[in-house]
C-alpha cells in the first residue's frame, strides 16, 4: 500500500462512502418504521369507530379433516352428468400432485385420485371461535346481548406493518357486474393489523396467488382456472341473495371453494352493508327538535325501489298495503326516479315529508339485509323492514318496524296510523341513538388479510356448496296468512 499511495487513498474513500450509504439505509428504515407505528397507534387509539356487531367475522372451525381418495369426491364429474363439454379439467392440486408433476404428465384419462389429496369439511357443523389476545375482545351490548367484534390470534410481526415484500397476493379472477375495483388496495390500509396484502387482476400470477376471488354473478363455467394450488384458498362472494345468484353450475362445483364471503353470518369472512358502532359516550337526543320536525311532516309512507317484481313478495304485500294507508312509490317502479349520485339527497327529502321509509328487501332470505335499512337509520324517518333477518341481531331493537311481524298488511296500516299520530310513540323509535350510531362500512379487506395469514387453520372445502348457498339460506316468498 505504502508503493501506491493513490490506491491506498482510494480505499479509503470508498470505506467512507460505503459507511454512509449504510448509515443512511439504517436511518431511513428508522424514520419509515417510526412513521408506520404512529399510523397504527392513531388506528388502535381510534379503533372504537371500526368494531361492528357482525357476528362471526373470522372464526376457524371445530373439525377432522379427511383425504379424499376417491377421484369422483374430488371431481364429482362423471360421464351421466356430461359435463365435459363446460368444464375444464380441474385438478385441486396439492404438494404431493405437484411433485408428481415433474415426472409425468396428467392427461384427461388419468386418475386423478393418484395426485388429488384433497380436503373435506362438513361446514353445516362449524362453530364460532373467538380466540382472546392480550388486548382482548372489543365489544359492545344490544337488547342485554354482549356483542362481540372478535380479533384474532396473535398476528405475525410481517402482518402489523405494510411491508409488501412477504405480501399475500390476491387475485381477482372475475370481474364484479363488470368493474374491477371491488377491492380497492387502499383499503387494506385502514385494518389495525394485516395490511400486508395485494389485489391483482393479472392471470398470470395465478401460480403466486395466496387467495382467488370469484364473484358468483360473474362466474362463467368456460372460464374457471385449471388446477388449484396446495397454498391457495379459492373463495366464493356474493353480496346477493341466492334468488338472484343461484345458477345450474354450482351444483357441479363440489370441492371447488375453500371459503365463502357473503352477508351470511355463517360465511367464513361476513361482508354487510353497514354497521352498528357502539358510542363512546351516552348522546343526548334533542326532543324538542325532533318533535318540531315531526310536525312539520305531511305525508305518512314513502317508498323508493328499482326492482319490480321481486321474489320475495315484497310487490303483493305493498298492493295490500295501500289498501289501508297512504304509500308514495319512487323509483323505477314508482312517479320518478331519484338522479344517479344523489340517493343521500333524496333520502333527505323523504325524511323531511315522510314518517316512515319501507325498507323492503327483494327476497325473504336469513340474515339478508342491506343498505335500504343502514342508509335509512341515518336519517330522522323511521324504517319498515320486510326481510328474513333476525334483525336486532344486526341493529339496536327499537330502530324499526318489522313488516313481517304482523299478521298482515291492514295490522300493519293500522299501526303506523297510529304510531304517526303519537310523538312519545314515535321518538321512542330513535332512542337507541343514545348508545349507537349507524356506519357504512365494510372489513371484509381486512378479515380476508388476517385469515390469508393464519398458519393454525386447516385445509377445508364446501362440498355442495349449492346446498350450504341456496338450500340452507331458507329463501321465500311471503304469503297471505290464513
């Protein structure tokens, strides 16, 4: 070194320059770690407005999972079915079937039961489990009930940041009635713990995706993939009652879905219209502007709907109806049509003239309900419902009418008639904002994030799951008492 002092002052310059660029690495890793804690402190401290009482959010089954060594219970395609001609060959493969991959080729005569190990679970028999962290359950009371937003367990240190370098990818095989931006990524940033999880549309990744959604009313039986991977969970959504989501394939789709994500309470990840939030602290109501205000209204029943006829009946018991009472129609069905964008106006203006707003679902379905109620509490009118929901599971007893509770439409008149006519009767139906308020949100993101990342659940599939959608959803139409 002494013979080349140029080269010897060149190390060590580099030497300085390397010890720089390490110290800046270090020194931006700290400010964007320290930025990322103070998101999720700000989250956790505010997390009081994001518990829901939706019931079995994230759950994990009570079961014994089983191989299947049967080909025809992993494909249940047999030549009487002819099916052939529709659906690809699907292969749910596994580790075992992946390995065998590279030393043969499967082809349409094979036996798939030689590379199918494939698992099955009786979902009719699954049980919530709440599993308690440190921090606990947060939780909420209804009508006495203790209601319960549960968190999971202990999360992952890779799951409570954004690093996307150990992202779970999800991919979006299917549009939803034609857009794809049903799972916005911003999203994923407002869940108190896994945000690490990435949307994707691109086909390509198929091999790389952790989950694939499909959404029921977009499933085309040509266009499935042709094989599910050992690491992957392939989940069924729908936010529509099966009435209007039910279609001849599903019945060939045994095995095909690891988890559902619907409104139903029972789904494996529960995705609903709106929310109820527990208030920090007890509101006041002001009576004597609400009472103001009830006076200032001149009609009594306002309806607003876009689908007509319905399945559930909603269109026979409504002609019966204003049999006995007063009930103005907006809507396609009805005088006008509320412009595009501007639902929450309109809705403002029937609160302003009407008592009550009928909150009517299309179908009599379990726990189907959706914005027509959520939007509805917001607003100083009370709601109507007609639905298959135990609906104080969902929101505070007392918030509203159940239509489907009286033995027919003229004892249902003959009430409201009543109720409009009585302020003390009529602002009782707004007390439970004293302890609850009304959001429109939505965590599906977010228990879809934290379940991709559990490593304690086991391997499960809907083995008819037209059964577990259609059959078990008890859907009806609503008929005339005798």
């Amino acid at each position: 070194m002494d013979k080349f002092p140029i080269l010897k002052h060149l190390c060590r310059r580099l030497y300085l320059i390397c010890t720089i660029i390490v110290a800046g690495i270090i020194f931006i890793l700290y400010i964007e770690s320290d930025n990322v804690s103070k998101i999720y402190n700000v989250y956790i401290q505010n997390e009081n407005t994001f518990p829901t009482i939706d019931p079995g959010v994230l759950k994990t089954r009570n079961h014994t999972s089983k191989a299947s060594v049967d080909s025809k219970s992993s494909l249940e395609f047999t030549e009487s079915q002819q099916t052939h001609a529709f659906f690809p060959s699907w292969i749910w493969a596994t580790e075992k079937a992946l390995s065998y991959s590279s030393k043969t080729t499967l082809s349409s005569n094979d036996s798939v039961a030689e590379f199918s190990h494939h698992h099955e679970t009786d979902h009719n028999s699954s049980k919530n489990v709440y599993t308690r962290t440190e921090s606990g359950l947060l939780s909420g009371v209804i009508n006495g009930i203790d209601t319960k937003s549960p968190t999971t367990l202990r999360i992952p240190e890779t799951c409570q940041f954004s690093n996307m370098k150990e992202a779970k990818l999800v991919l979006l095989w299917t549009p939803f009635f034609g857009t794809w931006d049903y799972f916005p990524q911003s999203n994923f940033q407002l869940c108190p713990h896994c945000r690490n999880c990435r949307i994707i549309t691109d086909r390509s990744k198929l091999r790389e995706s952790d989950a694939v959604i499909f959404h029921v009313r977009d499933i085309a039986l040509f266009d499935l993939p042709p094989i599910r991977y050992p690491h992957q969970r392939w989940i069924f959504y729908s936010l529509e009652s099966p009435s209007y989501s039910d279609f001849p394939g599903l019945q060939h789709m045994k095995n095909m879905f690891n988890w559902t994500m619907t409104y139903r309470t029972d789904s494996d990840i529960v995705s609903r219209y709106g929310a109820v939030i527990k208030n920090q602290q007890p509101k006041q109501i002001d009576l004597q502007s609400l009472k103001k205000y009830f006076k200032n209204k001149s009609k009594s029943v306002v309806w607003m709907t876009s689908h007509c006829p319905t399945y559930g009946g909603r269109d026979e018991y409504m002609a019966e109806l204003r049999k006995y009472i007063d009930v103005d129609v907006y809507g396609t069905c009805g005088t006008s049509v509320c412009p595009p964008g501007d639902t929450d106006k309109c809705l403002q203006e029937y609160a302003d003239k009407y008592r009550f707003f009928l909150a009517f679902e299309n179908t009599i379905c379990k726990d189907y309900i959706t914005e027509k109620l959520f939007r509805n509490l917001k607003y100083d009118i009370i709601p109507v419902v007609f639905g298959g929901a135990d609906y104080d599971k969902f929101v505070p007893p007392g918030s509203y009418i159940d239509a489907l509770s009286f033995q027919s439409p003229k004892h249902l008149a003959l009430f409201m008639s009543g109720v409009g006519k009585d302020f003390e009767m009529y602002s009782s139906y707004f007390k439970w904002r004293e302890n609850y308020s009304i959001g429109i949100i939505n965590r599906k993101e977010c228990d879809l994030c934290t379940m991709l990342h559990r490593k304690d659940l086991k391997p499960s599939s809907y083995k008819d799951l037209r059964k577990w959608w259609v059959t078990d959803s008890q859907c009806h139409a609503w008929e005339p008492k005798q």
